[in-house]
C-alpha cells in the first residue's frame, strides 16, 4: 500500500516555552521544502509553523524508496495476471470447441502482443525493483497509467479493444470513399476502395525484410503502417470482413497469398483496367517471374488448401519464433534449431562445469519470447512432433532440461513410424558414435534426448 498522505508531525516552539494544551493543538510535519506554501501565525509571541505537504514532497528518501517499492510491487503483480490472462484468452479464442468462422484474427493476435508486452513489461519492473533495493536513495518514476484486466492493457498507447476499433473505422473509411464515388458495391471497386484507403490514404507498406518482430505484432503494424506480410493480409482479410466480402488465402511458396472467394475462380485472373482481380489484392508479387504466384491460374488456385483461421494465426506464431529465435541467438551465429548439439562436459568440478558448458549461452529474455509463441502455437498443433522437437530443443538452451526431456520424448511419440524406429534405434547407441552420425534432423533428436539426460541428472 502507499504511505499516508502525511508523515507523522510533532511540536515545535521558539524560545519562549509552549504551553502544554497548546502544544498538543498545534502540529507541523517533520520536513518541507522551499517549495511549500508557509502559513505563518502568531501566538502568544510564540511563532508556529503550519505547513500543508503532499507525501512526495515531505517523504524521506526512504520512505519514497518503500512507496516506489510498493508501486512497483503492485505492478509486478498486475504484469503476471496479464501474462496468465492473455495466455488464457487466447486459448478461449483459438478453442476447438469453436468453430472457424467465429475465431477474431484481431483479437487473437492482440491477445498475443498483450501477453509477450506483459512479459517484457514484468521484466523492466523487476530490473527497476533491484535497483530500487540496490540504492535506497534512487526513486523511480511511478506509472501513472493503470489498469485492472488484459483488455484494458496499453498496447502503444490503446487498448485491445481500441485497436479493435481502428479496424472499424479503416472499413468506415472505405465505406465513404465508395460513397464519395458514387458508385456500388461492385467487387472490383470495393477491392480498388480498400487498396486505396489501405495503402494509399493511411500509407501501409510492407517491411522490404522483417528482422525486427515488433512488424509481427498487430498493434504495432496498426500504429506504424508497417509490418510484414502475413500481418497486412490479416488486416485485409479483417477489413474486408467488416465490409461482408469474405477474403481466403494459401500459402504459396515464401507468399501467403488471398483472394476473395468466388464460385468461378477464372474470374479472379480476368484482367480488367490493366490488373486482374487477383493481381490488385496481392500486389506486385503476382507479376513478379521469381514469385511462384506468377505460375497461378483459376485451376491451380482450385488445387490450393485454403488456410483456415488458426491457420492464419499458426503462420504468425511460427514467424514470430523464428525472429525472437534468431534474436536470441544473434550472439552465436548460425545457430539453428536442428543443429547438431556438441559434447557433453566431463569435468566433475561444478565451477568447471558452468564455465566448460557446450550449451550456448542465448538472450534470455528472446528465448522466452520464442518459447511463448511455440507454446501458443502448440496449442493450434498438438500433434505437430516438429514443432515439439524444436520447442524440447529451446527448452534445453533455455536449461529446462526436465521440461526438454518431455517434449523431446512426445516428439519422439508423435513421429511417424519409419522415423519412430530410426530414433528408437539411434538411441541405444553408444553417446560417441551417436553424435558423429547424428547429422539429419532425426539424429539430431535422439542425441538431443540422450545430451539433455546428461546435463539433466549432472546439473
């Protein structure tokens, strides 16, 4: 809780003695500032001070070290709710028990930035608290802005459900650019409408190359009109949805390319005004030789799975995981996921043991990240034994070996059968020889299992 509002006061006199009765109806805090407003009375020929102070200002240093100290208590407490709460409501959002069609790619992916911002936020409070604890006499300066649940948190300044809203008004905004036309609700003008508002009028551009994830985060490509592809389309499929045209897409290749659905999909590659319908949705990577969505006609399109709302957001975790992994691992480069582990200390001596570890020493705070958005992506994949051999394996850089041991060992359930038998058999094989021939992704997993044991049972 906040210190009271007044420090405790006590009596003062000048030279002349105070009488008792008087001293106890006449009060003044212990200190104040040059600041202050002073009301000087006279009484009796003795001079007494009346000072009115706010607590920032007559505190000691301690004491304003012990309010920073609770405040930010309070906060830390208030970022781990989120976190859970966030985890929580993207887990209500994404459920099986729901259908496709009701799944709000928008909430789902703030719900996503509101977890991974909580985290990061925990972390900047707990490094301002060991200061705090560190140097009594450092005060930090409070968080005005507070907040009670998830929905309410900031995210760049607004709420989830504001950023909610800025979606809304980007549809109204092609609304009246239709109504400022006057013309229909014809296809090919609706979608030149929201091209228009899109990337025209409000300036969204694509990141020419996405190394920095804040481009990954809904809010943030709402706030800066910049982000990745994936996260473009989602805010076009969104905006288009609020203007009752139904948007689909697939990936292609390294694009993930959307249409609107149509019963005759030849009509999408009918070129009208120079560009055929499927050509002003996606851009210049249609007409690009190098891009594989040059090759597309109306019965290629037809051959194409259409991805699925989790689908959508399963794309924006696995980029997600791959830029906090390469983040994280910027100090060691070419680290990836599927390298092949390196030997095992043998040194018994514990110091020799932390400073001879194979295990590469990764941003932990990245990792996390990393580590949160393969979780969130398990949650749409379960049975997806890839994903767990890589979420077992940043598990182990992370040195949560009992938790690697475990996802390692349902990966190692979860694949197929012929690779099943591979990695039972590379198993039982001697550690030497195993990390030798341990090259392709498979060995790489049994030697993965039997390094984590090691370091598992010496650590």
């Amino acid at each position: 809780m906040l210190c009271d509002s007044f420090i405790t006061a006590v009596t003062s006199t000048t030279a002349t003695a105070m009488p008792p009765a008087a001293a106890a109806s006449h009060v003044f805090p212990i200190r104040y500032d040059h600041d202050q407003h002073l009301r000087w009375r006279r009484r009796n020929g003795t001079s007494i001070v009346s000072v009115s102070v706010s607590a920032s200002a007559s505190a000691s240093p301690f004491s304003i070290n012990q309010m920073n100290m609770d405040s930010s208590s309070r906060r830390l407490k208030t970022y781990q709710e989120a976190v859970k709460s966030a985890r929580e409501k993207f887990t209500q959002e994404i459920s099986f028990q729901s259908k496709d069609k009701d799944i709000s790619l928008a909430k789902a992916l703030l719900y996503i930035a509101a977890e991974d911002e909580a985290f990061i936020s925990y972390n900047r409070e707990m490094d301002a608290c060991s200061l705090l604890k560190e140097r009594r006499d450092v005060s930090a300066a409070l968080n005005s802005q507070e907040w009670d649940c998830v929905e309410q948190m900031p995210l760049a300044g607004k709420s989830t459900s504001q950023w909610v809203s800025e979606l809304d008004n980007i549809a109204k905004d092609v609304e009246a650019e239709l109504v400022s036309r006057d013309i229909g609700c014809h296809l090919v003008e609706l979608l030149d409408a929201v091209n228009l508002v899109l990337f025209e009028l409000r300036g969204f551009k694509r990141s020419p190359v996405v190394v920095d994830s804040k481009y990954s985060y809904l809010h943030t490509v709402l706030s800066t009109r910049c982000g990745s592809a994936i996260l473009l389309s989602i805010i076009y499929i969104e905006v288009c949805r609020r203007l009752g045209l139904t948007i689909v897409g697939s990936r292609v290749g390294e694009d993930f390319l959307i249409w609107p659905q149509l019963g005759n999909p030849e009509e999408l590659f009918k070129v009208t005004s120079g560009h055929s319908l499927f050509a002003i949705v996606n851009g210049r990577c249609v007409e690009d030789p190098r891009s594989k969505a040059s090759d597309l006609t109306g019965n290629s399109l037809l051959g194409l799975e259409i991805a699925t709302k989790r689908d959508i957001i399963g794309i924006a975790l696995a980029n997600l995981i791959r830029l906090h992994w390469k983040r994280a691992s910027r100090s060691n480069p070419g680290l990836m996921l599927t390298s092949p582990l390196r030997r095992a200390h043998n040194t018994d001596e514990k110091l020799n043991r932390i400073h001879n570890s194979s295990i590469p020493l990764l941003r932990p705070q990245d990792l996390r990240l990393a580590i949160m958005a393969s979780e969130r992506l398990l949650i749409l994949q379960p049975h997806n034994w890839a994903l767990r051999r890589d979420h077992g394996m940043m598990l182990y850089y992370n040195r949560k070996y009992g938790q690697a041991v475990q996802e390692l060992s349902i990966c190692m359930a979860f694949a197929p059968e012929e690779e099943a038998e591979f990695l039972e058999l590379s198993a039982r094989q001697n550690l030497d020889p195993l990390i030798e021939c341990c090259q392709t992704a498979f060995g790489v997993m049994a030697s993965v299992c039997h390094l984590v044991f090691v370091d598992y049972f010496r650590s």
